[in-house]
C-alpha cells in the first residue's frame, strides 16, 4: 500500500506555493502540489493523502468538479478549499461537497500557516484515533454514562475535541445532558456561556460580543497570538443574526474584526484558535429554511455534531444512572435501592423529560421511601401506568410455555396490574384497597408483599 502524503494543495499559485513548501518543510510533513486541472485529476488517482486542498479561486482549476471528482475518489481524505472572496453559493457548494478545512490568503502569513496546518493534522490523528476507539467495560471513570454505545462514543469524542479549536453542535432532546458534554469539550479552557433563549435578540451583541471582545485583548496581549478559549451557547437557535455571520466568517478564515480596540479608535484584526459550541433541542434545517438560520454556519458546526439519544432510546442506562443518582441524592446512611418491580416499571416507562425528570422522580422517591429498598407503589402514578402490568402481556407468546405455565404467567400479571390500580384509586391506603377487594387485610397485604408490590 502507497504512503499517505499529508497535503495534496491543487493550485497555481505561486505565492502560496512557498508559502505551504517553508511550512511544511520546517514542520516534516510531506506535501506535493497539482497546478492544473488534469494534474489534479492524475494527482487524485495516483496518490493517497489525509488532506487535498483546492484553490476555490482560480476559475482553469474548475474547483467544484475537482470537489465532486474527490467525493467519489478518496473518501478517507479530509478536503478543504483556498478561497479569498468566494461568492457566498460557491463556498456553500464546497461545503456542502464535503469541504471541512478552510485556507485563506490572509493565512499565508508562515507563522500562521505553520499553526493551521498543525491543528489540521492533530484533527486528523484525533479522527483516526476516534475511529478505532474500543471502549473498556471495566473502566469506572464512566459509570455515571451507563453502557449504551452510543453515549460512549459522543463521551469519548468530547473528550478528545477537548484539544482542538473547532466548530462543534450538541443536538438532542432538553434534557439529554447537552450542557454537560459541552462543560467536557471546554474542559480545561477560559469558557463563555450563554443561553441565547434568555437574552433578548436586541441585547445579545453586547452581552455576548463585549465579554468576548475583552477576553481576546487581554490573552492576546498576554499569548502573542496563541489564544484558545470556548464560546458556548445554549439554544444557538435562538442567537442574533449578526452573531451567526461573525461566527460563520470566522471559522473560515479564522479572523476575528474585533472593531475598536480603544479609545484611540484604532481596530484590530486577530487571528486566534477558539472552539465554539453549540447546543440545540431545534431542527436547524427547518429554521434554514425560514431565513431564520445561516446556511453557512449549519454547515460549518454539523461537521462536528453529536446527537444525544432521549432517555427511552437508551433505556439500558436506567439502572447505571438511577444507582449515579442514588448516591448523588441520598443523605442517608444507608444503602438505597430499587425493587425488581420498580425498576421494571422505570424501563417501561418513557421518560419525556428524559435526566431531569429521572432525577425528580428519584428525589421524589428517597423523601417518602422508609426503608432501604423502594416498592414500585412509591413510583408516581404516570409511571406506572406504562409499567410491565399493562405492556407485558401484550409482547409475550404465552403459546411459547406449557399450558401450567402460561396460566400462571397470566394470573400473576394480573394480580400485578390489578393491585397497582386498586392502590391508585385508593391513594395508597391498604386499608381501603382490601375494603374495595372485599378481602382481609391482612391476606391482600401478604398478596401485596408476595408480588414485591410493598416494603
């Protein structure tokens, strides 16, 4: 098998032909270029590489058919474009043929560009690492996650983001711990949040963009350049128009225009390395659609997107995270837990508010539970209702046991769901329910006990 060359560049131009040669002769990466269209195209089917960059500008090297030629040619290449002042539809179409890396002419700058080639290769070695990322059962750091594959992998992939200046969108239900995986891509930078649903649109410039602005003054004055910081924002949604296009611009060009830098007046164009984080419980696309969103800017952070499932898609985890819970909630001394029949309930259960409303129900739970073990009777009725009493019966072959067997399976079941309902009708009081069942206390209460339905 060839030899992988990090970067293919396929222009003609000169300027920026030394320019990427001093670069990665001083950082030993292996380069090699394509000045015309038929050049590439021999360059493409000959050649193994993790990076091919097109000049988008140049209208001979007919950059888009090269994208499309690429897209079909070396899918294990990451693509990137050239470009200085592309019309808005061209760089669209780039990215939307698979574009992830952007090179300006205001990079060429050898310090800068030495910098960007960098992060592109530590990007692609985190990328492969990821793609032969083997998760480890036994591995305590994350048991509060559960085992569903995959939570683990958008664990391991915050994790390894963390690094790495990039666009990155957290998608997925409220609830599904958007906030916490965005806390572990910034870990260990100086972080902005914002929740752009709980500032007003007209007040957003100031109170996102002002904090912003001093934080890149005072690093920069203090890094030479070297600045690394998170933006996040919650509900991205819901952020500014003017916000949306300064982000879009600056992760092509990675430029920052900070405007006045003073009272003096002057301006100051910065270049920086930032991560910028977005979450979202929303269907962009269909804000896209509306003129609401920018187009660019969808594209730009989906290259970087983790879905986090809803709570009923990884029911799996319940039992990991009511146990997580459990020990974050209990100020008792001694060891809670729940029922076979509670927890059974629980991964019947839906879970529409998906963690927040797992850690409600479980708080809940502890303030009116007497002893170490909680009876499903403790769980709140809505719960219940979709539990195993009502959907068991209905996925089961009972045609697949003896006659003796399915008989008892049937019989069980319903002493199950009827005594949950007769409790419910009667706020948990054994001493109405009997009343109700026209049966003693004390034997409904030894049924009660037998079907693990009480303390």
């Amino acid at each position: 098998m060839k030899e992988i060359t990090d970067f293919l560049v396929v222009a003609n131009n000169p300027q920026l032909e030394e320019s990427f040669s001093l670069a990665c002769t001083e950082m030993q990466l292996t380069f090699c270029f394509a000045r015309s269209f038929d050049d590439a195209l021999h360059q493409i089917d000959s050649g193994r590489y993790k990076f091919v960059f097109v000049d988008l500008e140049d209208k001979e090297m007919h950059s888009l058919q090269i994208l499309e030629w690429l897209k079909t040619r070396h899918v294990f290449s990451r693509i990137g474009v050239i470009y200085n002042k592309s019309y808005q539809d061209k760089f669209l179409q780039a990215v939307t043929l698979g574009a992830t890396e952007y090179i300006s002419e205001q990079d060429l700058d050898p310090a800068w560009l030495k910098r960007k080639l960098g992060f592109f290769i530590q990007w692609y070695m985190t990328d492969q690492n990821l793609k032969s990322q083997r998760f480890k059962d036994q591995d305590q750091e994350y048991s509060w996650v559960g085992s569903n594959p995959v939570i683990r992998w958008a664990f391991e992939r915050a994790k390894e983001w963390s690094a790495l200046p990039i666009p990155v969108l957290i998608s997925g239900e409220k609830g599904t711990g958007k906030s916490f995986l965005a806390q572990v891509i910034s870990s260990g930078h100086h972080v902005l949040v914002f929740d752009a649903k709980e500032i007003p649109e007209f007040e957003q410039k100031k109170t996102i963009l002002e904090p912003l602005w001093e934080v890149l003054r005072v690093r920069e004055e203090k890094t030479e350049h070297e600045t690394f910081i998170s933006l996040i924002i919650e509900n991205i949604e819901c952020l500014h128009a003017e916000i949306q296009e300064l982000m879009a611009e600056y992760f092509k060009s990675r430029h920052f225009d900070m405007g006045p830098a003073g009272v003096d007046g002057h301006t100051s164009n910065t270049r920086l390395m930032m991560q910028f984080i977005g979450t979202s419980s929303t269907h962009l696309n269909y804000l896209v659609d509306e003129g609401v969103f920018r187009q660019d800017l969808l594209l730009l952070i989906r290259q970087n997107e983790i879905v986090l499932p809803a709570l009923k898609e990884r029911k799996d985890d319940i039992p990991f995270l009511t146990e997580f819970f459990i020990s974050c909630l209990n100020d008792r001394t001694d060891n809670i837990y729940f029922s076979k029949d509670a927890m059974t309930a629980m991964l019947h259960y839906d879970w529409p508010g998906n963690i927040p409303e797992l850690i409600e129900t479980i708080r809940q739970v502890l303030m009116t539970a007497t002893d170490s073990m909680v009876p499903s009777k403790l769980l709140p009725s809505k719960i219940l209702e979709q539990s195993f009493y009502k959907t068991s019966m209905d996925e089961e072959d009972l045609t697949d046991f003896s006659y003796n067997e399915a008989k008892k399976r049937v019989l069980n079941k319903f002493n199950r769901s009827y005594i949950v309902e007769l409790l419910k009708k009667s706020d948990n009081n054994l001493t109405v329910a009997a009343e109700r069942a026209e049966m003693d206390r004390s034997n409904f209460k030894k049924i009660i006990k037998k079907f693990g339905l009480s303390k």
